[in-house]
C-alpha cells in the first residue's frame, strides 16, 4: 500500500539515508593517490607473468633459449622497481595531495602482491629451474618471504612507531634485496639462508628511515640505477654480468649495513641514557 503522506508531498529519503548516499561515493573516488597504489599492484602482477612465460613455462617445456630467460628475468625484476617507485610516489602525493578512505588498504593489498607474492613466486621459480637448487627447499624458501611480508604489512597497520622511521625492513628494500640474492647465483645453501635472513630483517624490530627527502632522492636514483644495470644484463652487453653482479651485492651490503647501524645507534642511545641517569642520581 502507498503511504497517502508520501504520495502527497513526494517520498523524500530520510536525513541518514540522504548522507549515507552522498558519502558513498566520497568512499569510493579515487585519489591521484590510488590511482599509482594501484599501478604498484598491476607491476607486481606483471612481473609474476614474466616470470612465469619468460622462464617457468620455457623451463617445462624444455626450451634452450637462455637469451629468452635472461630477458625474462630481468623484465621482472623491473617491473618490482617500478612497483618501488609507485610505492615511494604514492605516499609523497598522499602527503601533498589527499588520499582517500581506501588508500592504506590499498597500499597493503598492493605491497603484498608487489612486494610479498612477486619476489617470493620469483624464489620458487629459481628452484625449480637452477641446477644446484632444491625445489621443496626453495618452495619453504619462498612462503618464508611471503609469510614475513603478510606479518610486516598487519604489523605496520597496527603498530605505531616514532615518526621517520619503519620497524623492520621495508618490504620494498626486502623484495629488492631477495632478488638481488638470487640473481648473483650464490650456492644454493647460501642462498637460501640469506633469503631466510632477509625475510628475518623484515619482521625483526630493527629501525630503517623513511625514504623522505634527500634519502627519496637517493632511493629513486638507485632504482634508476638498477634498472640500467639489469637493462645491461639483459641484452648482454660488455661487461653485463659483472655489472649486474656489482649493483646485486651493493643492495646485499646496503640491507646489512643499515640494520648494524641502528644497532650500534640503539646502543649508543642505551648507554647515554644509562650514563645520564647515573649522573643525575645524588
């Protein structure tokens, strides 16, 4: 039956379903924010495609074009330093700009394919086509990496730290140095226990700065550089292999030297604090 009021005047929404209505779409828009969050995730997706037709799918079905492989990889490996750099713009324009509701869930949903399935799927590839390597093992290996991502991602969104600084290792700085591992072709053994290690940092307390200001600078310039350096490698150009090499154990000593320098600062810190307090004691 039709209420004879509303017919009258006209059926008009109540107060809370009309805001309701308008908020929704507020909710909804996306940001200029958003919209390279998102670019990060369809990165770390692209390069689970290369990686899969570049090098499993010739690995399976018996293809001896290494070149191909080769190319493959590399192409993947952009493609995170890609997602590294939508991860790094997105909060900078956040900041200036806006963001909307959905921003920090996008950026974890994004982070986790990019940074969490992108670098551990690229561990499970590398043991089932390197000849030393062991494929259960490099399988633990890789849910190893993408566990301690999917543990630092929930922590991040939970955990309030001092500003400036992430608690652990970023997942960025991780996927990039889990590659890195990779590709300088260590022994299998010592491969692995250094991805264990690196998927440790990033679940562990210790502090790394935020890429702001000079330090973002610094950050983009050496995604620049490793991309010119895989770019070397991959069409094989004088001197590739040794470049690419140089530029994979720079990342190695970067992700092991900050940790030993917020340690040696955390100390530093404790014992000027014990020493304080011992002086102000009558």
């Amino acid at each position: 039956m039709i209420d004879p009021e509303k017919a009258q005047i006209g059926w008009v929404p109540d107060a809370d379903e009309a805001d309701d209505e308008e908020e929704m779409p507020l909710s909804l828009r996306l940001s200029i924010a958003d919209t390279l969050t998102l670019g990060n995730a369809t990165c770390g997706f692209m390069a689970v495609y290369f990686t899969t037709t570049g090098i499993l799918i010739p690995h399976l079905t018996g293809s001896q074009e290494s070149g191909m492989a080769r190319h493959s990889a590399a192409t993947a490996v952009i493609l995170m330093l890609c997602a590294a750099v939508f991860d790094l713009f997105d909060g900078l324009v956040a900041r200036k700009l806006r963001s909307s509701p959905m921003g920090a869930e996008l950026d974890n949903l994004s982070d986790l394919i990019s940074f969490g399935l992108a670098p551990a799927y690229f561990v499970l590839v590398y043991g089932m086509v390197a000849d030393d390597a062991h494929q259960r093992v490099a399988a633990v290996g890789a849910i190893v990496v993408l566990l301690a991502v999917v543990l630092r991602l929930a922590r991040f969104s939970c955990v309030t730290v001092k500003d400036g600084t992430f608690q652990g290792m970023p997942s960025p700085f991780g996927a990039l140095t889990i590659v890195s591992i990779v590709l300088l072709e260590l022994p299998f053994v010592a491969t692995v226990l250094a991805i264990l290690g690196t998927a440790w940092l990033m679940v562990s307390r210790v502090e790394y700065p935020k890429p702001r200001g000079p330090l973002a600078v610094a950050m983009l310039s050496w995604i620049v550089l490793a991309m010119g350096l895989l770019a070397a490698w991959a069409f094989d150009a004088p001197s590739g292999q040794l470049l690419l090499q140089t530029g994979c154990a720079l990342q190695l000593v970067m992700g092991a030297v900050i940790p030993l320098f917020a340690t040696a600062r955390r100390v530093n810190n404790f014992r000027g604090n014990r020493r304080e307090a011992r002086a102000a004691q009558p």
